[in-house]
C-alpha cells in the first residue's frame, strides 16, 4: 500500500502535477518554463529600464542601487539591488 501524500502548500486539483507539487514542497518555488511570452518579458525589460533610467516615474516606486562613488561610475539598470512598490505602474501590471 502507497501511502498518501502529504502536501500543505498546494491543492489538491489538476493544475499542478504531484511532482510539482512535492517540488514546490521541499523547495519553496516552482520554475514553470514559458509561463510568461517572450514578449511580455520584453516589455517588462524595456518598462524597468525606463524606470532605472528616471524616464517614466510610477507613482510610489522605490529603486534601490548599488552605487559606487566613482568618477566614471554609470547609472543603469545593471546597478540596481531591488525595486519596491511597482504594482501602480500600468505598464507592467
């Protein structure tokens, strides 16, 4: 007899297979390849670096960055270490 499993953090459906679900179980996320279009990704891309850039200011966004005081040091979006706040931007959400 096989006994049932015991999973907390997700239901018991037909969206995820059980291997996800026992993934998502021992390791807290799931990677699920081709869940966003290629062009979305380019969209959002192009949006956040507007918004590192300072060209678009959505209301409530907060860029973090690692900058280095350094004469030849250039802003961009490489150097940011968090974005917060950005679900008002009608771009991206």
């Amino acid at each position: 007899r096989v006994s049932p499993l015991c999973l907390s953090y997700t239901l018991d459906n037909d969206v995820l297979t059980t291997e996800q679900r026992q993934f998502y179980e021992d390791n807290g996320y799931l990677l699920i390849k081709k869940l966003v279009s290629d062009k979305d990704i380019e969209h959002f891309r192009k949006e956040f670096v507007r918004i590192c850039n300072k060209e678009v200011n959505p209301p409530g966004v907060l860029i973090m960055r690692d900058e280095i005081r350094r004469p030849n040091f250039v802003r961009s979006e490489k150097t940011v270490n968090k974005a917060h706040d950005f679900q008002e931007d009608e771009e991206v959400f």
